[in-house]
C-alpha cells in the first residue's frame, strides 16, 4: 500500500478502461472499503449494488443525458444508494463510502470514475434514479446518489500538480 498523501496525490478519474475484467480479490477489496466507511451515528444503511453484465451496464450508462456514457465501458460499477426517508444523512454518507471505493481502486492500481446521478436524468424529464431503478429492481425507498465505474486503466494520468492546489481557499481561524 502506498502512504496516503501519494494514493491521493495519483487518484485521478479515469474514463477509459481496458477489456481485462476486475479479480473477484479486488472487487471484495473495493466493496471492504465501502464497507468500513465511516457513517453518521455509524448506521450504515447504505446499500450497494455490483453490476457487471455488460446489457446492464449499456442501460445503466444511459441513465442520464451527459456524462455516464464511460460506464459501459467498465469491467463493472457499484451503484451507490441510501434511504432519504431514513436517513437525513444519507448524501454524506453514501458520498464517504464511494470515495472509500475510489481510493481502494487506487491503491490496487485500478481506475475509477464517479458518475453522478442524484438529481440527474434525461432531457424528457425521466431521473436518473427512475431508469436505474427500472433496470436493477431497486426498491422505491432507496435513491441512487452516483454510480462508481472501475476497470483496468487504459492509460495512465498524471498525478495532481502540488503547485496548481488552491491554498488560497484554505482559510484558518476565520473566512
């Protein structure tokens, strides 16, 4: 394992993936760190859903206008969902949880990309949750705040730039 100021200085979204599927030992892995996120009040009532049909992915990819085309091309996503009924923390929560799973992939030299999908959906007006929904039988009381594409990087990024870090939005003591 890399020490973590250099896993969060190469983690970089990555929208391309080779053919090569994921090992069950890293899927486990990426899931465990899900998993072990921290949680308000540690419910952790999250769910997670692992797709990797390849027709479910292509559906799944067009649950919104822009931007979620990349998933189809993954070895596979984790949907990731929570229970705004239940849970008024549920954004946060779900939202630690999948970048648990990113850094996870990181560190196993995977890549990933978070696709947002709360508050998102088609130009006709249909959510993303609706169409996800429909396709993985989701129930009704869980909402689907983003959907996390991994697979085998197709090429490689470059780690972020320390001199391009916008310290200037670091305020201490007071604005």
């Amino acid at each position: 394992m890399r020490d973590f100021g250099t896993l969060a200085q190469v983690r970089r979204s990555h929208r391309k993936f080779t053919d090569e599927e994921i090992g069950a030992d890293d899927v486990r892995l990426i899931l465990r760190a899900a998993l072990m996120s921290p949680t308000s009040k540690s419910r952790r009532d999250w769910q997670f859903v692992v797709v990797d049909d390849k027709n479910d992915l292509e559906k799944i990819s067009d649950a919104k206008s822009h931007g979620s085309q990349l998933i189809k091309e993954a070895s596979l996503a984790v949907v990731v969902l929570g229970d705004p009924m239940t849970n008024d923390c549920w954004v946060e929560d779900a939202s630690i949880a999948a970048i648990s799973m990113q850094y996870q992939a990181e560190d196993l030299g995977l890549g990933s990309c978070w696709v947002q999908m709360r508050g998102r959906g088609l130009s006709d007006g249909t959510s993303a949750d609706t169409v996800i929904r429909g396709v993985l039988d989701i129930p009704e009381n869980l909402s689907c705040l983003c959907v996390i594409a991994f697979g085998h990087k197709a090429e490689e990024r470059n780690a972020q730039n320390e001199d391009r870090l916008k310290w200037e939005n670091v305020h201490v003591g007071r604005y």
